[in-house]
C-alpha cells in the first residue's frame, strides 16, 4: 500500500511539473513574438486594397494588420498604394510617383479588374503583371518568399453587374486570375484565391459596401481568415 501511495504521489509531481514546462514554453513563445522586429507591410492594388465604398481602416490591409497585431506581432508600417479605377498602368505609375523603400517585411499585391473592365488588352496585363511583381519583390528587399499575391474578386456577381454580362465577367476574371497565378508560380510567390469569397455576395448582399460592387468591411474579414496563415507563415521567424 506505501509503495503504491509513493507511486501515485511521484507520478503527481511529474504530472505537475509537465504542466509548468508546458506553461513556461507557451510563455517563451508568446513573449518570442511579442519581442520580435517590427512587420512593415506594404499594399499595392486598386479599389479592392484601398477600399472604396467603406471606411478604410476596415480595408483589408489594416484588417490584416490588425488580425497580425491580435497574435503579438508587432506591426509598425501599412503603407497603401492604391486607388479607385487603377489599372496594372496606373499602379505602376502610382510606385513611381510614391518611391516607396526596399525594406518592407511583407507586400501584397492585386490588380487588374480595371484593366478587365476597360477592356484593356490581356497581354498588356500579362507584360505589366509581371513587371509589377519584380518590383514588388525589389520592395521586399529582393525576398520573393515575403510578397504574396491576391486573386482578383469576381464582381459580376453583384448587382452593379447583372446588366454587364455576368457571365462573360466570370469568364475573364478566370483568365486574368490565371495569369497572376502562372506567373506568381514563376517566381515562386504565394497566390491566394479569394475569388470564391467574393461570390458569396451573389446571395449575401451584407457583403458588399453600399455602392454594391466593391467588398464590405465583413467580406474583408473573410478575406483575412483565408490569408493568415499564408501571411503568418511568411512572418513568423
């Protein structure tokens, strides 16, 4: 009986002291990503990064800067490029004239709905893409493994589209889609498909700003869900 009760009590401490190594180590790990360098995260886009028809702190990259901050890291720096009606031109244009740095710890990078809508050329996409993410690579201080790429949302769902030919929408949001993500792959950069997020609204319209055709701070945050680990993975040390 006395070496039973010695054995129960010796197999209690241990259970004990298991628990506080647990403890300690989840503390160290908090306390590692808390006291980790600061995140400087750069946007680049058009409507759908600046957040046209909502309040802009509810966009999506000061979601996604918020959503970081949650989980202990420290984000110092959202730098946004972007504006309504850009195309892959204008947001080459709008780098240029802003000079962003080559430091940032994370850049994201959508665009050409517009360049859809006006029925630009797709090979102009094509060249113009692709020089879009060497330079967002150069602003990732040379790192193609920081910058991550965000498919482009199909608007033909919503009601500013239904007397647009939704379907053909559908159709070249796919292309232009697929040559972000070919030549995403090219440079071994991140692609995430946010594309069947934002068909939801076809029967939600909660996730559309008031305009109903650009994404609700709600849809954002769906967005977010389906970004963080991606975006965690390439932020964690």
């Amino acid at each position: 009986m006395n070496v039973s009760v010695k054995s129960i009590f010796k197999f209690l401490q241990i259970l004990f002291l298991a628990f506080l190594l647990s403890n300690c180590e989840s503390k160290v790990k908090k306390n590692a990503s808390d006291s980790a360098e600061p995140v400087s995260y750069l946007a680049l886009g058009d409507s759908y990064t600046i957040g046209t028809g909502i309040d802009q702190t509810n966009n999506y990259p000061n979601q996604l800067a918020d959503s970081l901050s949650t989980l202990g890291f420290q984000v110092d720096t959202t730098q946004i490029i972007a504006t309504n009606g850009w195309t892959t031109t204008d947001l080459k244009n709008g780098i240029a004239e802003n000079k962003p740095p080559s430091d940032f710890d994370l850049v994201s990078l959508l665009i050409g709905v517009n360049n859809q809508y006006q029925w630009l050329d797709i090979e102009l996409y094509r060249a113009e893409f692709r020089e879009l993410l060497e330079q967002a690579v150069e602003f990732a201080g040379g790192k193609s493994e920081n910058v991550f790429v965000i498919s482009i949302p199909n608007y033909g769902v919503t009601p500013f589209a239904q007397s647009k030919d939704p379907e053909t929408i559908r159709r070249k949001i796919k292309e232009y889609n697929n040559i972000a993500e070919e030549i995403s792959n090219e440079f071994d950069i991140l692609f995430i498909n946010i594309t069947p997020i934002s068909e939801m609204a076809a029967n939600d319209l909660s996730l559309l700003a008031s305009d109903e055709l650009h994404p609700s701070a709600k849809m954002y945050s769906m967005w977010i869900e389906e970004m963080l680990p991606t975006v965690t993975q390439i932020i964690e040390p």
